[in-house]
C-alpha cells in the first residue's frame, strides 16, 4: 500500500500581509495575498500577492513570509 504525504494546508490565506524575500528586484517589498493555487497533486502552494502599486505576482510558499507587526 503506498505511503501518502500528510494533508497539508496552504502556509498563507487570502488577505494575509506578506513581503518578498527571495533575491532579486522584488526583495523587500509588501503586499498582500490575493489569491491561493495548487495544492491538488504536488501539495506545493503558489501565492498571488498584490502591490501597493496595484501590480501582482505569483511566488511560491518560501519566497515571502509574513509582515511583522511594528508594535513596541
């Protein structure tokens, strides 16, 4: 009987504040998640995010992370 991977769910949801970590011209900038894809077959998760500038793109899971809050 074959071995199946664990339910995994997506790392961000929609409305979730996200910035741009991985190199290149987009590194450092914020966004929100507008869109959640994939997932079905290969478990692996693609996020639209959008820009302050109105422009979007699709990163995968390990290219952003969270927005952290600047409450002290």
């Amino acid at each position: 009987m074959p071995i199946l991977p664990p339910s995994r769910t997506p790392q961000f949801r929609v409305g979730d504040k996200v910035v741009v970590v991985n190199p290149g011209s987009d590194k450092g900038k914020e966004g929100v998640v507008i869109l959640v894809s994939g997932g079905t077959g290969d478990f692996v998760y693609r996020y639209n995010v959008q820009f302050e500038d109105g422009a979007s793109k699709k990163y995968f899971g390990f290219e952003i992370e969270f927005v952290l809050s600047q409450s002290a």
